[in-house]
C-alpha cells in the first residue's frame, strides 16, 4: 500500500482525503472546522484524529493541498468593453479558481477607484485593447491603480502595446506581465493569463491567507480548490492516455454562500444553419453564482425563483415556506431537523440548481432579419451533455439528490431557450472527493482517474 493525503481547506471546513495510489481507492475520509483565525494547523490535526479512526495510523508517502480558505482567491479585473475584454478577464480568473468580485469596464472612475480600495483585493488582473489597438483606457487605468496604492500583485494581460509603459507607471508595485487576453478581436488566449494567476497565487497568497505553516508540512504546493475542481472535470471527461473519460460534462456544487457550474465541452450549435454571437466559451468553463447559497446567500435564491415556486416544490404553504427560510438565514450552520425543513432545504437546492445551471448555459434564440428566420446561440449549448456530477452538502446528504439535480434539465415549456442538458446521468459525489481527485491528478492522474470512477454514485431518483 502506498497512503497519499489529500487536503482542502476550505472556508468552513478542512476536508482530509487517504488513498491508496498502488491498488487505486479510496482509504478514508474527514473533515474538521477550519481554523483560519488563529491556526490552521489545529483544524487539519483535527480532521487527521477523525480520519485516523476510520483508517488506522498511516504513513503517507506525499501530502498534496488545496485551500480557499478565507474567502478563497479574490480578484478584481478591468477591461476595455464589457462585452470582450471584460468579459475576457472575467473568464480567464474564473477559469484559474478565482472569486471574481467585480470586473470594471472602461476607464476607472474616481468611484470605482475608491471601491477598488476598500475592496483591497488578492490580486488585480489589467486588461484592455486588442494588440495594436486601443492603449489609452489600459494606459489611464494603470494611473489609477498607481495613485490607489496597495500591496496586492497586479497581472498585466492588455494590449501588448501599452505593457511597457503599464509596468513603468506602476514601477514599485509587484507587476506581472502576461500574454494578452484577446489578442485579436473575439479571440480569446486565457491560459497564459490562468497560469500566471495560479504562480501568484503560489508564490504569494498562501502566505496571505496564513498557510505558510501548513505548507511546510505538505509535498505539493496548494492550487485554489476551484482549479483542483476544474483539474477533476477536465480528467473525467477526457481520460489518460490508457484510460477513457466519461465524455462531455456538467457539475454542479452548490454550496452556502455560492453555486459554481462547469462544463467541459465544446458547446457548439446542433443544427449549422445557428450562427454564434458573443464571445467563444471555453472548453472547460467555470461560473460562480454568488448569489446564489443555501444559507449565506439564501435569500438570493428566493429573490431568483420566487418564493411561491421555493413553496410549490416544498408543498408548503408560502408563510411557513418563508418561516423556514428566514430560520435557515438566521443560522447558517443549521441543517434540516424534520419533514418540513427537509422540503424547504430541497426545494431551495432545486431553485439554486436550476437558476445557476441556466445561467451558465446559453441561449437559443428566434430573429427576423431580411433572409427571414435566423436561430442565434449565445453562450455554450449544454443540451447534449449525458453526465451531470453533482457535489455539496445539499445534495450529496438527501435520498433525493436525482430528483433536485433534475431541474437542471432543459424545459421545453418553461424557458425553451435555455441550453442546459436535455437528459442526463446523474453522479453523486457521496463522499466530497472531486477538489481531493483534481488535487491527486497532478502527481498521479490514473489513480485519480480510477477512484472518481469508482466512486461517483450513479443515482436514478430524478423526478
């Protein structure tokens, strides 16, 4: 046997993960509150005393990390439009497992530079004009980002035009210069700009975020748990070289303050005579709902569904629907106690399911123009994707976890232009193992492969 531990700390909790990589499976699980305030060090001991007597004392050959503890990576981005670079910036720090609190489009203003700072992000990513396009907007914003000051890294992914004269202006800040998000116009180039996020993110904000002494006790340097997710999806869906993938992906964790979605495919038309508007999407593509939670930001699915939709699913009536929900926003860490307060809970994770996953998928449209009716696709088509992966408390601790993940289907009748997955195999992640097996890929990606695959649930409870 061959013990490798896995760790997530995450804002709540501390999730701990033993494998064995030479006979392929997974060992144990556990998890404990996550100690950020005062040393994260005692909630992983925790949480290894808890896994120990589920496995017995081993002698890990590695230790592997992934953290978004304390609010995880949070970025602020700018772009010239918000429609292209903007929106450029936006995907590429999703797409590297940040927490995307605001995109700026244009130049700053002195309002947004005051929110800039009270804001005080981990990192900033400047962005803006195509290669030999416009430098003035990069250029002006560059000046502000100078007089706000900060300690944070600022990656510069612009027009490659203005990054000298960026880095001259904000000489004495830490400056990182990267390739252009969008070179060209509506051509997207994000994985320069995701890799130099994860060096910052490794360099720099483990220290941040006060996990320099866990790291010392660890083999791998940590990654933000949404990039260990992403790392999961993209080797599920693709395989290795001996073994295959599962094919065209969707995944959903909902969790207490937010919902993130990914996909992981193509998402191109059905039919040829669909023409594309927007941007390309990303092959693996990830969204953050951050209001959208089942506590935190709970009122965030009522505010998006209706409480009379949240009652209808919950066959309560909307008074003692809204009671429950007030109770649940009141006490976060409450979970369901009996019949009434399960229903509510289900019902909010259907809204949370279904508003996120919509929101993520794109959109199939009717025109009239003068060749009379045109389809146009916004966003990426999802309605062939035959895997729905489901993670996060909610779902994975219910007899009904097929049944709330159905209502990320498609509807014909009640929003026909959204293209989420007609009919889809749903898998249970049971046992919170996704960010672990994203973390296991990088040193050892069969083995990772072979436990998602033995251990994603197939469930047939959907409505």
């Amino acid at each position: 046997m061959n013990p490798v531990l896995l760790i997530d700390f995450g804002s709540t909790y501390t999730k701990v993960t033993a494998v064995d990589i030479d006979e392929p499976r997974l060992l144990g699980t556990a998890n404990s509150y996550t100690t950020v305030q005062t040393d994260i060090n005692n909630g992983l001991a925790d949480a290894l005393i808890k896994l120990e007597q589920t496995t017995g004392r081993l002698d890990f050959s590695a230790r592997y990390a992934a953290s978004s503890a304390a609010g995880g990576l949070r970025m602020l981005a700018s772009g010239l439009v918000p429609e292209l670079t903007a929106e450029a910036a936006k995907t590429a720090s999703l797409g590297a497992g940040a927490k995307v609190l605001k995109t700026y489009a244009f130049k700053l203003t002195e309002d947004d530079a005051e929110e800039i700072k009270k804001l005080s992000p981990d990192i900033f990513l400047l962005c803006g004009g195509t290669d030999g396009g416009n430098t003035d907007t990069v250029i002006h914003n560059a000046k502000v980002l100078k007089e706000i000051g900060g300690d944070y890294p600022i990656i510069y992914a612009g027009n490659r035009n203005a990054a000298r004269e960026c880095e001259r202006i904000l000489e004495g800040r830490e400056v990182h210069i990267t390739e252009n998000v969008m070179p060209t116009f509506g051509k997207l180039n994000i994985e320069p700009t995701q890799r130099e996020i994860r060096e910052v993110f490794l360099a720099r904000i483990v220290q941040a975020k006060g996990l320099t002494h866990a790291s010392e006790l660890i083999s791998g340097i940590m990654m933000p748990t949404p990039s260990a997710v992403m790392a999961a999806m993209k080797l599920l869906a693709e395989g290795t070289k001996t073994q295959s993938g599962i094919g065209d992906l969707v995944a959903v964790d909902v969790g207490g303050a937010t919902t993130d979605i990914y996909s992981v495919c193509e998402g191109l038309p059905d039919d040829p005579r669909t023409s594309l508007k927007g941007l390309p999407e990303p092959y693996i593509k990830r969204t953050v709902e951050g209001d959208i939670g089942m506590r935190y930001s709970i009122h965030g699915i009522v505010d998006a569904a209706g409480l009379d939709r949240v009652a209808e699913i919950a066959g309560l009536s909307e008074e003692r629907t809204s009671e429950i929900i007030e109770m649940f926003a009141n006490n976060t860490e409450l979970l369901p106690t009996d019949a009434e307060t399960q229903a509510v809970d289900e019902a909010l994770a259907s809204m949370a399911v279904r508003v996120a996953v919509t929101r993520h998928a794109g959109r199939l449209e009717e025109m009239f123009g003068l060749g009379g009716l045109k389809l146009v696709q916004t966003g990426k088509n999802l309605t062939n994707v035959d895997k729905l992966i489901v993670t996060g408390g909610s779902l994975i601790h219910t007899e009904h976890t097929g049944r709330i993940a159905s209502y990320s289907f498609y509807d014909e009748q009640e929003d026909p232009e959204a293209l989420r997955p007609r009919n889809a195999d749903v898998l249970v992640d049971r046992k919170y193992i996704i960010a672990a097996m994203g973390l296991l890929s990088e040193h050892h990606p069969e083995a990772a492969l072979k436990i998602m695959k033995q251990e994603l649930v197939k469930d047939d409870t959907a409505k």
